[in-house]
C-alpha cells in the first residue's frame, strides 16, 4: 500500500522519518512508493507525518467548448515530443514518461500502460500518435 493512500492524502503531504532518534527523512520523491518498496524492516521505527503543502493554483482545463485550453495543449504537445520517437509514442516510452511523473518505476508490462495503449491505439500499431495522446488526455479533463 502506498503511504499516501494510507494517509488518506497525496504522497506531497507525507514527511516520513525512519530510525528511533529520526535519523533518517525519506526523500519527498519516495513518498508515492510502498512500503516494501522502501525496503522497511520488520519492527523498524517509522515516524510518519502530514506536512504542510502549497496552494495549487487552479487552471482552466478546457475551454467553453470544450476544447482542451491552448495552454495545455502546448504542455501536453511538448510531452509527447519529448517521450516520443519520430511522432511515435511506444508502450516504452509511456512507461518512461509514467515514470517521469511518479518515479514509481513504470515498465511497458504496467496495467495504466496497457489499458492506455489498448485504448488509444485501437488498431495495435504498437504506439500511440500526438492525436491519440492528446484524446488521452482531453476525455480525462472532461470527466475530471
């Protein structure tokens, strides 16, 4: 389980420090993984706290059309030119960029991988197109 979840809160409010006399504060980027995954020993003494965190500002997702904001559209874009080989984005590619944003070590083999390929790549080509990223990413800020 990750810590987070178990905290009932995003993995950016968890302070974790490990050792009896605190000696040692988890990194903030292994917040999201489990706890097996942080390799705990049985009866090691973990401290686990809610830190404070930044408001986040809130931005306009879509525009009164419905239309992804012009602004997201140029994130999302450069995401996939970034990850992406010749305007193609591989199940391998999704998964490093997966990992880009979670550090969670996402592998081509992950479920979010598949079930995101499965459904934006219809015809099984093997890699999803700057369109197919961009559907991706527009059907979710419409059921956000």
């Amino acid at each position: 389980m990750e810590i987070g979840k178990a905290f009932k809160c995003n993995w950016e409010e968890v302070k974790i420090v490990r050792g009896v006399n605190e000696s040692q504060t988890i990194p903030d980027g292994d917040n999201g993984r489990s706890i097996g995954d942080l390799r705990f020993k049985n009866g090691e003494t973990v401290n686990c706290d809610r830190k404070p965190t930044k408001p986040i500002n809130k931005a306009q997702l879509l525009t009164e059309h419905n239309q992804l904001a012009p602004q997201l559209v140029k994130i999302f874009k450069s995401w996939f030119q970034k990850f992406s080989q010749d305007g193609k984005m591989t199940a391998k590619d999704l998964a490093n960029f997966i990992h880009s944003c979670t550090s969670d070590g996402c592998q081509a083999s992950d479920n979010r991988v598949v079930n995101l390929m499965n459904q934006y790549d219809p015809t099984s080509r093997g890699y999803l197109t700057e369109k197919q990223f961009l559907d991706f990413y527009h059907e979710s800020c419409m059921h956000s």
